[in-house]
C-alpha cells in the first residue's frame, strides 16, 4: 500500500534552514510527480511545492520562492525540502503527496521560534 513517511522537522530559529525528507513506498515512485504541502494551525492545508516525474520541473507557492527547494531522488524512492530563511509563518506539519493517491502520511512538524 501506498506510504509516506515524512522526517526532519524540528525547532528552527529564525533565518534557519532546515531540511525535510519523504520516503515513499508502495508505488512506482518515478512514475508520480511529488508535492509538499503545509498545514499551519488553523488554516487549510496549502501546496508548497511540486517537482516533475524527472525532477526538471518545479513549482512553488508565492510565499516560500526563493526560499525553498524541492528535489528528488528516484533511486531511493525520496522527495526532499530544502529550507532556507525560514520565518515564524513557516510554522506548519508538512506532508509529502501524490494527487493520484487519497492518502496522507504522518507528516513532520516545522516550528519556527526564536
């Protein structure tokens, strides 16, 4: 069955960087394109970023450009999040996804405080 486990998260200061992995089972997962999403408390979970089967194409929501980046590597069958310049308003459990699958990991918690 399909399955994400999300990691790396933790306690960031300000302007920190940090650095999420998702490994992902159950799939053929150079088949998919991989997303990262967000929920911060209280607000709806939103898109943060999505990369292409091969990795050559990605996209980011507005609020983290420039800031984060997406990756993959197809032959651990990982997506990553590389973030830099992180800000209180990063605050959020991040989770990785595929739009073909109805499904939702555990996700990792990101806490942005000084």
């Amino acid at each position: 069955q399909v399955q994400f486990v999300e990691s790396g998260g933790g306690l960031v200061q300000p302007g920190g960087s940090r650095r999420l992995s998702c490994a992902a089972s159950g799939f053929t997962f150079s088949d998919y394109a991989m997303s990262w999403y967000r929920r911060a408390p209280g607000k709806e979970r939103e898109l943060v970023a999505r990369i292409s089967t091969s990795g050559d194409f990605t996209t980011y929501a507005d609020s983290v450009k420039g800031r984060f980046t997406i990756s993959r590597d197809n032959a651990k069958n990982t997506v990553y999040l590389q973030m830099s310049s992180l800000k209180p308003e990063d605050t959020a459990v991040y989770y990785c996804h595929v739009r073909a699958f109805d499904y939702w990991g555990q996700g990792t918690q990101v806490t942005v405080s000084s």
